[in-house]
C-alpha cells in the first residue's frame, strides 16, 4: 500500500534528488516510439513528474507535457529546471486527482513513482484524462542489490538504518503493476543502467532516498560513518558503481 506521507517524504531531499538520481537509459524512449507509436505531437501526462527527469525526456523528445506534481518543494524545483521548454506546463495535481479535462491527454506517464499511488483511484483517473486508444507508461529504475560487495554491503547499510526502507522500497511493488491495466495485459521491457560516485556523490545518492535518516536523527551520523567505511573497502580508483534494471510497462487502458 502506498506510504501516507508520499507527497511529503522528499520536501527537504530536493537538492540531492536532483543532483544524485540517475535517468532514464535512451532505449526507453526509442522502445515507447517503435511499440506505442510515440511522436512528438502527443500530449503527454507525466504524473508525480518531480524535479523532472523523466519530463525532460519527453520535452526534448518534443512532446507537450503536463507534469502533474502534489509536492511543492520539487513542483518548484521541476519547474526552475524546466523553464526552458515552452512546450512545459506545471500542474498541481496528485494521481488521484489530475485536475485534468476528460479525454485530454495521448499518454499517461510515470516514471519512479507509480508504487506511492492509490492504484485503484489512479487507474480510474487515468482513464478518465486519456483519449479513446491512450497508453499508460510506467517506468522504474530498479537498483541492484547483490551483484558486487558494494551493493550487497549497500543494501544492508539501508536494511539497518533506512527508516521505513522495508515498508517503500519499490523493487517490490512493481510486480502490482498489472493492477493498473485492464485484463489485456502489457508490455515488459528491461535495460541496464549505471552510475559512479566518489564519496561525495554516494552521499547525496544515499540522502537524497526519502527513507535514508535526516541530520536530526539519531541514526544519521553512525549511518554516513558507517557509509564511508563501506566507501573506502569498495571504491576502486575512489569512485563506487551502482546498478540499475530499468524496467519499462507500457500498455492501454481503454
């Protein structure tokens, strides 16, 4: 079920979100225009669209974009980033409630962020905002948890300090996935990503997870000690490498 501060959480994560986060690989995009028929006339809903990472993606694609975003704090900072595309329009909305016309969008978008959502209320709000034939697109980047000693030694570091990190992690909600589409199923693609950090930016990767404790809390100093140990046993030339699945859904509601 979905976390009851999801529109919260990240408030005061903003900075580290934006600078930390990965993308999104360019298969992504080439798969949505040779499988859904993507062009750059389509009106695209982004839902939860953030900072903007995923928009910014459909807006160099040319797309008009609508980024439907509850949280103010990253509403403002999507906005700021994105001021250059004119084809851009901010929304304050949430994805129970778009605030969108009927029938007013070609796709639905969202990217890292389905997994907060009340999926039954979402669905219906999504079908109400597409036209007759719109496509739902979900997307997520899954990171890896065991395939080298920094990711396993990672993941436990997030197992003993991560605040709710059993309740939010979203590497075990997408399998709910089929519950946004109707029984005609969907599509599955999956690519591989990564990202290196020095210790600097494996920091702001780690701060910028909403479960990840903030300087007031009691475990956020043992946490980056305990970090930074991590770092310098795993860093090879000083930087470390998380790994990404990034995995694509992508279907029709109507």
């Amino acid at each position: 079920m979905p976390a009851s501060n999801a529109t919260r959480r990240f408030s005061d994560r903003v900075e580290n979100y934006v600078r930390y986060r990965p993308g999104y690989p360019a298969e992504v995009m080439e798969t949505l225009k040779e499988e859904c028929g993507l062009t750059s006339q389509h009106v695209v809903a982004d839902i939860a669209s953030g900072t903007g990472l995923w928009t910014r993606v459909l807006l160099e694609n040319g797309n008009p974009v609508l980024g439907v975003e509850p949280n103010a704090e990253m509403r403002a900072a999507g906005e700021r980033l994105l001021a250059e595309f004119p084809r851009f329009t901010s929304v304050a909305g949430t994805a129970e409630d778009t605030t969108l016309p009927n029938e007013y969008v070609d796709f639905v978008t969202s990217a890292q962020a389905a997994h907060w959502f009340d999926r039954t209320r979402a669905r219906d709000e999504f079908v109400r905002i597409l036209k007759p034939g719109g496509w739902l697109v979900l997307l997520w980047n899954e990171r890896v948890v065991d395939s080298t000693r920094f990711l396993r030694e990672y993941e436990q570091l997030l197992l003993t300090y991560g605040t709710d990190y059993e309740e939010v992690r979203h590497e075990r909600t997408t399998a709910a996935v089929n519950e946004f589409f109707d029984l005609v199923g969907y599509e599955e693609r999956t690519f591989e990503m990564r990202q290196e950090f020095d210790y600097r930016g494996l920091e702001g990767r780690l701060l910028s997870s909403s479960y990840a404790p903030g300087p007031e809390h009691r475990k956020h100093v043992p946490m980056l000690r305990e970090l930074r140990g991590i770092h310098d046993a795993c860093a090879v030339d000083g930087r470390v490498a998380f790994e990404y699945k990034t995995r694509l859904y992508f279907g029709k509601l109507k």
